[in-house]
C-alpha cells in the first residue's frame, strides 16, 4: 500500500473554522497542559496529606492511606474516567446529577479529578518514602526543641522530604501529562483527541500522530529541564538529590 505523504495539510482550514489543522492541534495541546496542570494539583496536595499521614505512626491513619492508596492506584485510571463521568451523575439527586451533566466543561473536569486522585496515590507512597528516608533522630530532635508534632513536619520533614524525592516527583509529573490522552474517551479534547479528529478528517493519520508525539516530547523535555532547574536551587549537601 502506498501512502501519500503530505505535510502541507497542517496549513489547511480547519472544519472547525478556528484556524489550521496545526492551529488545532496546538489548541488540544493547551488543554492538554492545562488538564495536566490541574490534575497534578490535585494529586500533589492530597498525595501530600496521604503520605504525611502514613508516617504519623497513628494505626488508623496508616490503614486509612493504605486503603486509599490500594483502591486509587489499583483501579485502572480509564474505568475510573469512566466511573466518574458515567457513574456518579446518575448516583446523586436528580437536581444535582442533571446539573453536572449539563456542565459545559464537564469532560475537562472528570479529567482534572479522575487523573488527579489516581495521581494522588502515586505521589503519596513517594511522600512516605522522602519522610522514611530521612533520620529518626531529625523527628526527636525537633519534638525536643518544643516544636508540635504539625510543625516538625512542616518546618523539618517535609522540606527535607520533598527535595529528596524531587527526582520521582518529576517522573510523576510526566506521567500526569501523558495520562491526559486518556481523556479523550470521555470528549475532552486535548492533543491526542485533536490528531485523531485530524487524521479523520484529512486521512493523513501518521503527519497527524508523528506531529502529535513531537509536541508530547518537547512539552516533556520543557518539564524535564525546568525541574532539573528546581532540583538545582534547591539542593542540600548531604541529601539524596545533591548526590
């Protein structure tokens, strides 16, 4: 079978109307960093409460993240997508359910809360091991100077913590980004769903999907080079991320 190369396509008119098919491609790639952006939020705050929480030495706390952490990351993140948008509408009143399904954005924000709790899990077991990783003397050190058992973390663990497990975190966030393709089967349309919507239109589905892959490259090697730029300034002698 012969295949008819033509890279001219991207300056074509859109069906859309909004521009070129590369216009188009670049429109799915904001709503690609922006979903990405929003979800790893979501999943650095709550992978954030979780872990600390794992780390109290409190029984309840620990079997309470374990079960969180289990169910998040077990669950295969396209049928949570799904349980989101499909699922629970139809579990809430009438009023409410109606009133989330006729949200205009409601696919962008499915996403958001979908990637960003299966995120959650993820970063919260690397919360729990920058805490672990640090010495036990560093938690008695600060209980003895009269610092509470909130500030201890908040002024001695977590700073630590989190500048020795930047590097993981970074990886995580690069997950975040690519499980925003996902998305597009529930509508959203980000930069996958705009290069098959691309290649449906035009046939030219490998100028489509290679022009795609290059844009996930370069917005991951953006990420990659600034957290490096991060890890850098923040470096402590002594750390695992100054080795």
């Amino acid at each position: 079978m012969n295949y008819n190369w033509n890279w001219g396509v991207f300056w074509a008119p859109s069906p859309d109307g909004a521009g070129t098919y590369f216009d188009m491609l670049l429109a799915g790639l904001q709503w690609t960093i922006v979903t990405a952006i929003c979800s790893w939020l979501i999943a650095l705050c709550l992978g954030t409460v979780v872990g600390i929480a794992r780390t109290t030495g409190s029984r309840w706390m620990l079997l309470a993240g374990n079960a969180y952490i289990e169910l998040f990351r077990n669950i295969p993140l396209l049928v949570q997508l799904f349980l989101w948008y499909f699922v629970v509408p139809e579990l809430l009143p009438v009023q409410l359910g109606n009133w989330v399904k006729q949200l205009t954005y409601g696919a962008f924000y499915t996403a958001v809360i979908g990637i960003g709790l299966y995120m959650s899990a993820r970063v919260a077991t690397q919360v729990t091991a920058g805490i672990s990783a640090l010495a036990s003397g560093q938690r008695m050190a600060g209980l003895a100077m009269g610092l509470t058992k909130a500030q201890v973390y908040r002024y001695v663990l977590l700073p630590q913590g989190f500048r020795v497990i930047l590097p993981p975190l970074t990886s995580e966030f690069l997950n975040t980004i690519k499980n925003t393709s996902v998305a597009l089967t529930i509508g959203l349309a980000e930069l996958t769903a705009r290069a098959r919507a691309m290649q449906e239109f035009t046939f030219q589905v490998f100028e489509a999907f290679i022009t795609a892959a290059a844009l996930y490259v370069a917005l991951n090697i953006v990420v990659t080079l600034l957290m490096r730029y991060i890890e850098r300034r923040m470096t402590v002698p002594g750390l695992v991320a100054g080795g």
